[in-house]
C-alpha cells in the first residue's frame, strides 16, 4: 500500500460509518479495517470525516468575457479548487462559428494540461451548427470523452445564444448519441426590453441588473427548454437554477417521469437580491442574478428532497477593478463571482448546521455530478475508483477572506462568511495536494477525464 487513511469516519451519499481506506497507485484498493502497513504512508482520522472528493461541473477559467478574462486561469482556479476540496473540474470550452467540437474542446485542453493541480473535463457550448454539420461530430465527441454539450438561451447579442430550433435539433441529436444537454435558461428579449427602459430612465446601479433579469425572466426560460425535453423524450440538465417558479417547474417534470436534472450554486443559496443594493453590489453581478427570498427557500426545500441534483459554482471571477467598469451603468460589470474553493466548505458547514445531512452534500457535490457527467473512477469511495480523497474536520472554525482563499481575483463575494468545519487534507489520485491551508500540489499533475456516454 501507499496510503493508508485510518480512524475515520467515511461519508457517502448514503452512507456514514467507520472504516480504513487503503490506496495504491493513485486508486483505492480497499475499504474495510486491518490492512498491512509497511511501507506506507498511514494517516490517522481520529475526529474527521472522510469524504470522496467533489467535482465542480461549472466553471468558466480563463474566459474572455466582457471585454477582459476571468482572474483564474487553469493554475490559479485548480490550486483554488484543491484548496476546497475539489478534486475535479469542469471547465466550458465556447465553440464558436466555424470550429468543430473536438477542436474546441483540444484547444482548451492545450492550455489546462500544463497548469492544472486536479483532474479536469469539459462541457463544449454549442452557439453555432454550421447548417446541421455539428450534429454529425455529436458521436466523435462522446468517443473523445466530452458528453454534455451547453446551450446557451441567452447572449443573442454576443452570438452564442441558440434559438429553440436548434435547441430541439441538440436535443433530439443528445438523446440519440448519449449526450446530456445543459442549458442556460434566460429569456433575452425581456432581459433587452428591461435594460433598455432602465438605461432611458436613467436607473444604472448594480440594482437594476437584478431587475433586468428578475424572476420571471428566468423561470419563462426554465419552463420553455423543459417542455422541449419532454416533447423530443430528452434528457435535460439545468445550469445555475436561482428561481422559485423554475424549481417549481423541474419538481412537476421530474414527478411527472422526465429526466430533468437541475444545478443551483452556493451563491443563489446564501446570497438574495438584496446584495445589490449594497454599495458594493456591482461586485455580485452575474447570471442569472440572485433572486429573492422565496427563491433561495425554494432551493434549499428542492436540494433537500433531490429535485436539485448537483451544486456547483459558475465560478468566474473578475477583479475589482473591472468590476468598477460597470459602477455607473450595471450593463458593463463582468458578469461572474467567485466560487470553486467555497463549494464544498459551504455546503458541508450547511450539513454541519443541521441544514442538510452530510450523505446529501456527498451526494449533491460529487456523487451525482459523477454519475450524470460519466465521471466512471470519481464521486464514491469505493475499490477500483481514484483516490480522491478529502479529510473533514467539522469542529474547525473558518472564516472567508480574500487573504485565506487560493485563487488570484483581489475581492470574494464571500469576504467575512463564516463556516462550521473546514477540510483540512484533499488527496487527488492519492498524492496530497492540500494541507491544512496550505497548497501542497503542483502544476500539470492534473489529467483530462475521459468520460462516459449517458449510453454507458
């Protein structure tokens, strides 16, 4: 053995009990009690919790947006993620006109494969078909390991939203070639007329990029991809849902039969719209904003009974200094916040606090984006999957700060929140790369995950 993991208390998205967890070459080996120690490293859990690593399927590194690119880069974002927890990311490579989807996907892959510290995967945003080619490149993109293609529902006036005809096309192509279908569900027609009425009246703050995409906006958007996936039988999965009547809408489809998965983030959870009346507000900008109370309430109620399967981060920050851009007119703040290092912390200090179990944040940040993204080695800590591993103390206190995170934006959203329980070990494929507070990795060691077709 290389490692041993003993005195432990193992949490799995169904599961809490006591055992050892052996590792050899990066995988576990066993679980159980007894195991021979010579030769190997031996790590005693006594007091912690002992956790699969979680997998953020939603960040935006290095992303030009805006007019400039999000703070973290491959390096920066994966150190940050490690930090947290993470052991695995999803990164969105935007196909543009022009491009295939492999090509896209390989492009972005030359960048993360020297920089990143933990494994990584990718989403390929579709915003263009090329008159019906890409579909014919759907098969050739499960075969290289890339699955789950995103529809943007928004963005019109930056070419990359599709309209609902090429939506269905997706659709009906996804379910054919095993494919899950993400959307970004906003309607950009209302979010126009809003800000153009704002912008006439003179109504400019940070306030007003709430109100240009305010509930409804959203929901319509929810409402409209959900009755496409029923109607083509397809399988649908919803990014960043933040409003009550969108969680109301994915209950009633996934009762009904459908297979309609929906992400919210940490920030929807923690955060209302309220944050943008603040004097700082312009820094919470991104989208969809967060919404009102009943909204958030929502959410919680939805992650709780299994109608919000994942949670992820949307993680894609910017400095202040552009977030400064837009202080006088809300339409030209960078769109994104910070995130991948706070996910796993949050929701387990949530579990801490009584608000969910423990089994249901295992399961919402890494059993079940393993299983809907075909993460085939990730989200469980079972013989045979890679050593992705995080050691949790729940009585460790924490406090956020730009000062203590490991990204490189100079502001959080998260500034000043306090957390119960932190991690204080994550292992990727068994080599540590986090020690309490401390980045312990190294860059490049992260590898491309190869994932499975929803067709198995």
């Amino acid at each position: 053995m290389d490692l041993i993991i003993k005195n432990g208390t193992l949490v799995t998205e169904s599961n809490t009990y006591q055992a050892d967890i052996a590792v050899k070459d990066g995988k576990i080996v066993a679980v159980g009690a007894g195991f021979d120690e010579s030769g190997a490293e031996v790590i005693d859990a006594s007091g912690l919790m002992v956790l699969p690593g979680a997998i953020d399927v939603h960040t935006h590194l290095a992303m030009p947006f805006g007019g400039t690119v999000s703070a973290d880069d491959y390096f920066s974002g994966t150190r940050a993620a490690a930090c947290g927890g993470v052991t695995t990311v999803f990164d969105y490579a935007i196909q543009r006109k022009g491009s295939g989807i492999v090509d896209t996907v390989e492009a972005r892959r030359k960048m993360a494969d020297p920089d990143a510290c933990v494994d990584y995967a990718f989403h390929c945003a579709i915003t263009d078909l090329d008159g019906g080619k890409l579909l014919d490149e759907f098969d050739a993109a499960v075969a290289y390991g890339v699955p789950s293609f995103k529809c943007f529902m928004v963005y019109k006036k930056e070419g990359m939203m599709v309209d609902d005809g090429t939506l269905a096309q997706i659709l009906l192509k996804s379910k054919e070639a095993g494919v899950m279908t993400n959307v970004h569900a906003e309607n950009p027609d209302l979010i126009d007329m809003l800000i153009a009425q704002f912008l006439k009246e003179g109504k400019t703050s940070a306030w007003y990029h709430y109100l240009s995409r305010p509930e409804y906006v959203e929901a319509e958007a929810d409402k409209r991809a959900i009755h496409w996936a029923k109607a083509m039988d397809a399988e649908l999965y919803i990014v960043h849902l933040a409003n009550e009547e969108g969680v109301d809408a994915v209950t009633e489809a996934r009762d009904a039969g459908y297979k309609i998965y929906a992400e919210t983030c940490p920030q929807y959870l923690h955060f209302t719209s309220d944050v943008y009346k603040r004097e700082d507000g312009r820094n919470f900008v991104c989208s969809p904003p967060m919404k009102g109370q009943s909204s958030q309430d929502a959410l919680w109620e939805a992650l709780k009974r299994g109608d919000i399967s994942t949670v992820a981060t949307d993680h894609c920050p910017f400095q202040s200094y552009e977030k400064d851009w837009g202080k006088d007119n809300f339409t030209k703040i960078p769109n994104g916040c910070a995130g991948i290092e706070n996910l796993y912390p949050y929701i387990l200090s949530a579990a801490n606090e009584g608000k969910i179990t423990f089994n249901k944040a295992v399961e919402v940040c890494a059993f079940n984006p393993a299983r809907l993204f075909g993460c085939a080695t990730k989200g469980a800590l079972m013989p045979g999957y890679d050593a992705d591993i995080v050691l949790y103390d729940p009585n460790k206190a924490f406090t956020i700060s730009k000062d203590n995170m490991h990204s490189d934006y100079d502001h959080t959203i998260w500034e000043g929140v306090s957390l119960k329980g932190y991690p204080v070990k994550t292992y990727s494929r068994g080599k540590l790369v986090f020690d309490d507070g401390a980045f312990v990795g190294e860059k490049g060691w992260g590898k491309f995950v190869k994932r499975v077709s929803r067709k198995g």
